[in-house]
C-alpha cells in the first residue's frame, strides 16, 4: 500500500499598511503581495457609520514580481531592528511571512533609512495598479481597526 502524504507549505507575503494620516480624508489602507505573484488592497471607505469602520478589497489584474520584493525586504528589514513610537505621525507597519519567519514592524516614516523608505513607498504605490473589487481579502487589522487617539484635555 503507498500512502502520499500531502504537506501545504504557508503561503509568503508581504503586508504594508498605513494608519491614521494627520488629513482626516486620507483613508487608512493596506496593501499585501504575495508568492503567487498576486497583489490586495484594502481601503478604508470614509463614508461615517455607526456599525465602525469599513473596507473595500481589490484584487489586482495585473501580476507582480513577489521575488523582486522579497529580496529588497529581506536585505533592509530584519529582526534586530527597534522603532519608537512618535505623537502625532502616521503609523505604517511592515508584516511579513518569508522564508519561514514571520515579522512584524510598526515604524514612522522619519526612522528608516533611505533604502527602506524607497521599498515601503515603492510597496505602498502598488496601490495603483489596476484592481477589481473583490467581496474580501484577510489583512492585520493592527492600523487598519486601530480607533482613532482621542485629543488631550
């Protein structure tokens, strides 16, 4: 008798999203490239409800070059970086599952170096490829549900 065992490898991804912005009519978004070559965006839909925040998620029609990215990031992001926190910027976190380590990074755009501002920047205009809307996609909520500071007395 042969018995075939099946193993499903985690899917690799790389996950950028931006928090609260100082322009109120800035959406929060996030935008995710994973090993299939495939590229999500979830955008916050500003239109005020009392059931909280909602979001829209594409798809895009266009494929992307997940390799490409996953070298940059692996050779600018690692584990010994440490990030602080800082009033009144925008948060954007960097979460990723590569080569079977799965990282997460909350940062302010002032505290990388140049070389990794470019890969987040270059990461984040991905969000302008052609998409579809599609029903959901899975994203951190980390930034994206992240309620609002509330302003001191």
């Amino acid at each position: 008798m042969l018995l075939l065992s099946c193993h499903k490898e985690k899917q690799e991804y790389i996950e950028v999203s931006l928090g609260f912005s100082m322009n109120p009519n800035e959406p929060r978004i996030a935008v995710l490239i994973n090993d299939k070559d495939s590229l999500y965006v979830c955008k916050e839909n500003l239109t005020s409800t009392d059931k909280g925040v909602k979001y829209k998620y594409f798809k895009s029609t266009q494929k992307i070059n997940f390799v490409y990215y996953k070298e940059r990031i692996l050779t600018s992001f690692y584990d010994s970086i440490q990030f602080k926190s800082t009033p009144d910027a925008q948060p954007r976190q960097i979460n990723y599952y590569l080569n079977g380590k799965n990282l997460k990074f909350r940062f302010y755009s002032h505290e990388l170096s140049n070389r990794q501002e470019e890969i987040i920047e270059d990461l984040i205009l991905l969000k302008d490829k052609r998409f579809i809307e599609i029903p959901y996609y899975r994203f951190s909520k980390d930034l994206l549900y992240e309620s609002m500071p509330k302003a001191p007395k």
